[in-house]
C-alpha cells in the first residue's frame, strides 16, 4: 500500500492523501489481516465489502478450487477512471556495476522483458505485461466486466512517472504510521 499512497501523495498533496487513508480506516469492516487472498476471502465470508489488491492474485484464486469460491464472490473494480487512470504496481530488475556475469544478467533481463516470458506472465500468472501488444489471459480480460470504460481487462493507467511517485516513499511510510492504518 506504500506505492498507492506515494501516488495519492503525488496526485493530491500529502494532506489529502492522509484524508483519504485516515477515511478509508475509519470505514473498514476489520483490522488488516492477511495477503491479498486472505481480503478476497473475508469479503466472502462477510466481513467486509471491499478491499485492496493485485489483481494476479485473482488468477490465481480462480484457479484453485479451495479458493475459487472467494474469488468468484467478488469483481475486480478500476478505480479513478474519470481522470489520472488507476495506479499499478510493476516488477522490475537491474544489473548493479559489480555484477560478475554482466552479460549473463543482461541476457535475463532481455529475456523477461521479451515477448515469450512477458506472454508466460501473462498467461500463467495472470499478469499484465508490461510490454505492449501480448494478449492478456482469459481471467484477465474478464477484469473490470461492466465497469465503464473497461473492456476485456484494458483499462486506463495511471501514466505517472514512477521516479514521482517513489520520491513520496518515506512521507507515505510516515502518513500510514500516522494514521496506524494497521491497527
């Protein structure tokens, strides 16, 4: 939630941002527990109405039949598409000056950023890939079904610039101590 709030923060001001975390605790239906699965599943059991995510997670919960219960009981939502578009989490990589097989490691990140790994994530992990162009998998393009401006799991992205938002890291860290989100 860290990475959420640093986008608030770059979007509306660290005032508003602690307003709008501060809101969202006081309407909480529990305390957090758990990962994402373990929100998807208190939802179905009841005790709250909604919750934040990934959406991978999603995936994966429909494929397993333990869970696939919860997963069903909810609907994936894209918030702030009206305007900035909804904020998203990435993976990344890098290869530090004092790596020992340089190239190696570039041959990697190439790898992961190309069009058979990025359509592996996509496809079983149930992943939106970063890269454009690779199909979403079938979960993922159910994502977002009925929401305007939503159609087959493309929705708007908020296109801010990462660097920005990681600069409010530590301030978003103090607001959700501020607030004792967690408690």
């Amino acid at each position: 939630n860290v990475a959420l709030i640093s986008s608030m923060i770059a979007e509306h001001g660290a005032a508003k941002a602690k307003t709008w975390l501060q809101g969202l605790k006081n309407n909480r239906g529990r305390k957090p527990s758990g990962n994402d699965r373990g929100q998807v599943k208190a939802i179905y059991q009841g005790q709250c109405d909604v919750a934040l995510g990934n959406t991978y997670y999603m995936g994966k919960m429909l494929e397993r039949e333990d869970q696939r219960a919860w997963a069903a009981s909810v609907g994936i939502y894209f918030p702030n598409q009206g305007d900035r578009g909804t904020h998203m989490n990435i993976s990344g990589g890098a290869v530090t000056k004092a790596a020992k097989n340089k190239a190696e490691a570039v041959k990697l990140l190439e790898f992961l950023s190309g069009n058979l790994a990025q359509y592996m994530y996509a496809q079983v992990n149930h992943e939106y890939p970063v890269k454009s162009g690779i199909q979403y998998s079938g979960i993922v393009q159910g994502f977002g079904g009925g929401q305007d401006g939503v159609k087959k799991g493309v929705f708007k992205q908020d296109q801010r610039n990462l660097a920005e938002i990681g600069s409010h890291r530590k301030k978003a860290i103090k607001i959700l101590d501020e607030v004792d989100f967690d408690n």
